[in-house]
C-alpha cells in the first residue's frame, strides 16, 4: 500500500494525516463498504437491460453520467433510509432468517436492479423480473457466506458454515443454469468463477477460506458487471481507494483488501 509507505504508523506524517482522517468520520459514514454490492446490483440492471437489446454490446461509456448520478443519489437514499430504519449492516445479517434488515436488503436490490433496467435502459419489465432471477440468488449467495460466525476472527462456526456453504453451492449452481438459459453471461459466469471459493469453504476449516468466499465474488461479480459498462471500473476504484485510505488513517487497517488472514492454526 503505497499510502503506509508514505505515511507509516507512528511516523509524524501518518499522525498529521490521522487527524484529518478522523475530521471525516461524519462523511465516511455515508460511504460504507457494502456499496460495492449495492451499486453492482444497480448497474447489473442497466448491463442486464441493453443487453437483451445487444446481446454482445462490452465495456460501453455511453450512460456514465446518468449511471454516476444515479450512484450518488443511491448513496444518499441508502444512508437516510439505513439510519432512519435502523438497518443492520450486510456483514452482521444471519439471511438464513427472517430479519427487518434482510427483507429490507433483498427488496432494496431488486428495486435497484429493476430501476438499472427500465429507467436507464428502457428495457422490457417482465423480462427483466425473469432476469433477475440469477442475480437474487446470488444475493442470497453472499449473505449467506457472510451469515457464517467466527470466533476471535480465527475460528469458523463449523454447523453454520457446513449448512450455509452447501446453500451457497446450491444457489450457484442454479443461478449459473438460469442465467445460461437467460442467455445472460454476466451472471452466468459470475457464477461459475465463484464456485470454486465456496466448495472450498465447504471443505476447508481455516478461516482464509471464508474471507476468499466473502470477498472474491463480490470482485468477481463486479468486473464482470464492469465487462459490460465500463465507466463503472472508476467509481469502484475510488470507492476502494477511499475506504482503504481512511480505514489505515483513522483505524490501522488496510480494508478492503485481497489479503487473508495469517494461519494461526
């Protein structure tokens, strides 16, 4: 991280920049981490709209400014509404039951996806209710895995994750067979490339198999979303960027990351 180079823990600089770090906490609050997902989810119904009018159309810029203006307004939205509600985070939601937080979720990403396709893509609506099929099940996917309880950030809940890997299996395979019959090959394969990291967390005891799985589809999903509309790689990179900047700054820790954590087993 060429940040912690410049500014490393305990320097003068990396003291200085903490304070102006901290001077943001108000702001931070608006920019959480699950907008990566939640933003994915949105752009997914405008990759997913044009494409049943060109089925091959790739990395187009031409709706960056509505697609750009309709993320901030999803920020702002998503805040008052998450604080007013008292909404959970995705990271602490068991989608296994049937909570506030969850049902808010889930109907918020439907909302988001059918608003990606009619509204910026004009696209036909009952198509897209078909569509979005694949794209629910993943949802359900990545709630799941983060569903999983660990114990001092080392220890994975083994009934937990044997139950909520083999759902997350499940709903893979069948969203990578909807989304393929869909003739959809954003979600499709999106799917297919995100197996693997949970068949391993089936089988695998260590932690850093879990935080692959939580974190890899996610990416995975992203850039295939960004394969489609290319302009959305710039506000992803500034949302990592931004967080993993603050998070050093004000916290110590390098999030998000691609890293793992260390084998203390």
């Amino acid at each position: 991280m060429l940040l912690a180079r410049y500014a490393p823990i305990g320097s003068q600089r990396y003291e200085k920049l903490a304070q102006k770090a901290k001077s943001l906490d108000k702001i931070m609050e608006w920019i959480p981490a699950q907008l990566f997902a939640i933003w994915s989810i949105f752009v997914a119904g405008m990759a997913t709209g044009k494409a049943q009018i060109d089925r091959f159309y790739f990395w187009d810029w031409s709706d960056w400014l509505i697609g750009t203006i309709v993320l901030v307004v999803i920020v702002i939205i998503f805040s008052l509404t998450k604080t007013k509600f008292r909404i959970k985070d995705l990271s602490e939601i068991d989608f296994n039951k049937n909570t506030v937080s969850g049902s808010f979720y889930i109907i918020t990403f439907i909302i988001l996806f059918l608003l990606g396709g009619v509204v910026v893509a004009q696209s036909d609506f009952l198509k897209l209710l078909n569509a979005i099929i694949p794209y629910i099940l993943f949802v359900i996917v990545v709630g799941s895995i983060f569903s999983i309880k660990t114990t001092d950030g080392y220890s994975i809940d083994q009934k937990s994750k044997t139950l909520n890997a083999w759902i997350g299996v499940i709903l893979l395979l069948a969203g990578m067979v909807i989304g393929f019959k869909n003739d959809d090959p954003t979600i499709s394969t999106t799917a297919l490339v995100s197996l693997p990291f949970v068949v391993v967390l089936l089988f695998g005891k260590h932690v850093r198999h879990l935080e692959r799985a939580k974190f890899y589809p996610i990416f995975i999903y992203a850039m295939f979303v960004v394969s489609r509309e290319g302009w959305f790689l710039i506000p992803l990179l500034l949302l990592f960027f931004i967080l993993r900047s603050y998070n050093y700054l004000r916290y110590q820790k390098i999030y998000p990351t691609f890293g793992v954590t260390d084998d203390r087993s």
